[in-house]
C-alpha cells in the first residue's frame, strides 16, 4: 500500500461484549484493513479501536462500524465515567505512511459528509479538521455530554458543521477530524477519594498549567477501589510518558497517595517506550537501533 492511515474510533460501549465484537468483528477479513488492537473498560464504558490500511478500505469500514453502533448504542441508557457526546463518539484519522496531515484531513472531511448524511447523524470537526480555532480541543466539543447536547445545538457557535442541528435521539453526534498520533495513558492511584483524582488531573493538563501537552482528567475505578488519572499525550516528543507518571506521582505526595499502577490503551510509539526506558534506566543514547526488533521488521 503506497499510502497507508490509522483510525482509533471510541464507541461508547465497553460492558457488553456481545456489542463490543459486533463492532470488532467490522474491522475483520476486511481487504486492506488490519484490525491491530480493541479494548474496552467497564468503568469507562467504552471501546477503543485501532485499525490501518489504505485510506478508502478505512473510510468504509468506518462508515460500516458507525452504523453498527448507531444501531446497537442507546444514550439514553447510557453510563459511564469517560465523558462522550455519541454512540460513535470520535473518530480520529492519523497520517501515517505517504499521507501528509492535509490528506488526512480531506478524509475525515469525506466520512464526516457520509456520516451525516447516510445517518442524520450530526458531525462536528475537531483538531486539524476544525472549523474554527474553539472547536479544536475535542473537551470543548464534548462539555455537556450527550445529556446537555439538545441544549448546546441551540446555540449557534455550537451548531454542527454537518448534519442536522438536532441530536441523533439515541446516537448523539460525532467528533471527527484529522491528527498526529497521541498516547492514550492512565495512572492508577491507592485511594478511593475521587476528589485527589480530580485535583491531580486539573493539575497536570496543560489547561490547568500544567505539561504542555496533556489533557487529563479523574476517573472513580470502582470495580477496583481505585481513582485514575486517565490522559491523552498529543505529543509525545514533547510531552512524554515519564514525565507526566513522574507529575503525578509528586502531586500524589502531598495527599499520601501512592501510585498503583498504569495502563496503556491501544498502540504506543516505540520512540516513546525508548525514551521513558532511557529515563527509568538511565540508559545513556539509547536508542530504537539497540533493539532487536527493530532489525526484524525492516
């Protein structure tokens, strides 16, 4: 394949498995589609899909799982910790091999169209695909959740760049949009104290001063009596792993709280496990060359 995109859909599913293979099982025996990685956690209540391949074959195997989600999702019944403002909440395109951002772009622009109109289904753009420079952060799109979003559609800044301007009654909307690859990371804490969570997280995203490139925030793990900071690092050259375990493991202080653990969710960059291995062992020039693997694949 000369040109070769990444797409990482989170559907707003994660405790019925019957639902979450349904979608899965789109991406499946699907010429010029590799289905690499899918998750899902109970306490978020989401599904988080990762899948490559040749840009035409990713935008209708989107379309496809969209409709699937449409079909099998219900807001209204809904629940969950991570914050979502539709069935198939967002949809987010990464240039990977002989594609350029722009190209990513125009893709996300052409399955938005589709969604919207195959579906009624109301489409936001967010990132490098946004309209306007407020819509790029995707927390700005989703504040009210799917609850708040009949309300929200009524204001005309908040109106959707497809679609109709009323909510899909039990899908919601989408947020779609093009890229660069980020790190979704979560650190886990030793306390059942939601409120530290939160107070952590406002402090290591970049919105509340913190790393410049990290949005974070407070998750309430109550099937394992923990609380989690869960984040997204849109930058890992610039932002990394260790930097924000290291920042949170030093808010976590000054409320006697320990780190329990952490979680990566779908695919990483080898550089970035490179660089948080080089600071941990203090490994002077490390570099991808030194791994095996490496070699391997070539």
């Amino acid at each position: 394949m000369d040109k070769i995109v990444e797409c990482v859909p989170n559907f707003s599913e994660g405790r019925i498995l019957e639902k979450v293979e349904r979608i899965a099982n789109v991406f499946r025996a699907k010429e010029n589609v590799k289905l690499l990685d899918y998750s899902n956690d109970k306490d978020h209540n989401r599904m988080v899909v990762t899948v490559i391949g040749e840009p035409e074959a990713i935008k209708n195997s989107i379309i496809e799982a969209v409709g699937v989600a449409i079909e099998i999702i219900d807001l209204t019944k809904h629940e969950g910790q991570h914050p979502r403002l539709g069935a198939a909440d967002v949809i987010p395109f990464i240039p990977i091999k002989g594609m350029t951002i722009g190209e990513a772009d125009a893709l996300a622009k052409e399955v938005g169209k589709i969604l919207a109109e195959k579906y009624n289904l109301p489409v936001y753009f967010y990132e490098k695909s946004a309209s306007a420079e407020y819509r790029q952060n995707l927390a700005a799109i989703r504040k009210g959740e799917f609850e708040g979003l009949v309300e929200k559609m009524k204001l005309p800044e908040w109106k959707p760049d497809l679609g109709p301007e009323e909510p899909h009654p039990t899908a919601g909307a989408s947020v779609v949009g093009a890229r660069m690859p980020l790190i979704a990371f979560n650190v886990n804490l030793h306390t059942t104290r939601f409120e530290i969570a939160d107070k952590i997280a406002k402090k290591v995203r970049f919105i509340g001063g913190g790393l410049r490139f990290c949005k974070a925030m407070g998750v309430d793990l109550k099937d394992q009596g923990l609380m989690q900071v869960s984040m997204n690092l849109t930058d890992y050259t610039k932002t990394s792993i260790y930097q924000a375990v290291e920042m949170i493991r030093f808010e976590a202080q000054r409320y006697g709280v320990s780190v329990a653990g952490c979680e990566l969710i779908g695919l990483v960059p080898l550089q970035a496990v490179v660089d948080t291995a080089s600071y941990y062992l203090g490994l002077e020039g490390f570099s991808t060359k030194q791994i095996l693997e490496t070699y391997l694949s070539e």
